[in-house]
C-alpha cells in the first residue's frame, strides 16, 4: 500500500467514521469496492434517506455568511466564493465560520509563486550547507543539510502562514465549498440531520479521491482503478 493510498484510506476513515482492515483495503482496487464497503459500514435503516446533505450545509453556511455582509439572496450555490468570503480577513472568516458550524473547512493554500519562492530557497539553503561542510566531512555536509533544509521549512512555512489565503483551485463558488465540506463531514452532517443518503456518500467520496490523488472528479467513476486509472502509488 503506498503512501497515497494511505492518506487516501486515513480521509476516508475520518470523513466517514469508519475502520478500513488493512487486509480488506489491500482489495479494494476500485473506487466502486470502497462505495460498496462505505454504504455497508454506514447502513443504517433507523435513518431516513430523504434528506440532501448538500442542501442542509448550504441553508446553514448561507444563515452563518450573511454576518459577513451579503444579503440572503445574494448567497447562491453558484456565487463567486471570492464575493462571499473576500480574500482579504479570509482566514479569519474561514476559521469562525468553521468554529459556528463546528465542520471542518477544507484546508488554505498559499499562492502557487510563494509555495516556488520557498521551494527555491530551501533548495539554495540545503545546497550552500553541504557545500560549506562537505569540504571537511562528507557526512557532517549531509547532516547539516537536512538539519537547515528542516529548520528553513519549518521557519517558512510560520513565516508564509498568513498568505495561505486560497482554498484548492477546484473551489472556486459557493456549491464547490459545499460540496467540500460535506466531503470531509459527511458522517458528522449524516448524523446530525439523521440521514444516510448513497448519493451524498458517493459525492463524498468522488470529492475525497479527486482530491487526495490530484485527479479531475469527472475520472473518479466507480470502475476506475486506484493504481491503473488514477496513478495512486
């Protein structure tokens, strides 16, 4: 199982509220055997199948956005995401409305031309300290490499935090956002509105494998393979 399966079963877990065996994942080659195994896990016939989790996350992100000053008609499924939650105090907003809504949000991003600039940096900082120590000791030029080539990540990435403003490119309006969040929420949103829809579990976990494997959601069908189809490690 490589590492991209890996996180890719960990998401799921999480999203899902599930256990994945080890010995049962090893099987599942399409996304079509993880549907299957998803619905048998979350059956539950107490629960009701009518309500769209999609539909209810929306009602309540527009009920928490209008704080953020736009009316209620101007927050529709297809509004520009950037008009809803402007660029600027965008962190903030992400963080309070993800407390109010006690969901996760989907992570930020920094701008493609910083995440360069850090690579670019750390890559200078890695070179010039085993260039300056293996004069002496091959070694201690490799230890000192990785040591600052660590402490300079680490120091770039507090540093840059505040520029991490961007949610993935894939989420650009309001319908994107919510399709996101009831991904990676989708069995705290099930519970809380007593519901277990297979259409939102599928949309789910499309949203969830597209992601993780930085593939186009329209390749994410459920004969496609993980390795073969999808180039998962």
């Amino acid at each position: 199982m490589g590492l991209d399966t890996v996180e890719l079963v960990m998401e799921i877990e999480e999203a899902f509220d599930i256990s994945i065996p080890d010995d049962r994942a090893s099987k599942m080659l399409t996304v079509g055997d993880v549907y299957e195994f998803i619905l048998e896990k979350t059956a539950d016939s107490t629960l009701k199948s009518s309500t769209c989790l999609s539909a209810a996350a929306f009602y309540d992100l527009r009920r928490h956005v209008r704080a953020l000053g736009l009316s209620h008609s101007e927050i529709r499924p297809k509004t520009q995401l950037d008009r809803v939650i402007p660029i600027i105090g965008r962190r903030t907003y992400w963080q309070t409305l993800s407390s109010r809504m006690d969901l996760r949000f989907p992570r930020l991003g920094r701008p493609s031309w910083l995440a360069l600039l850090n690579c670019i940096f750390v890559t200078i900082v890695v070179s010039a300290s085993f260039l300056g120590f293996a004069q002496q000791n091959v070694g201690a030029g490799i230890f000192a490499a990785g040591v600052l080539g660590i402490i300079s990540s680490v120091i770039l990435m507090f540093l840059t935090q505040p520029f991490a403003i961007y949610p993935a490119s894939t989420c650009t309006t309001v319908r994107d956002l919510v399709t996101n969040i009831v991904a990676i929420n989708y069995n705290t949103l099930a519970t809380r509105y007593s519901t277990r829809n297979p259409t939102d579990v599928w949309n789910a976990l499309q949203l969830i494998v597209a992601e993780q494997l930085g593939v186009d959601r329209s390749l994410v069908v459920p004969r496609a393979r993980f390795v073969q189809d999808l180039g998962a490690d």
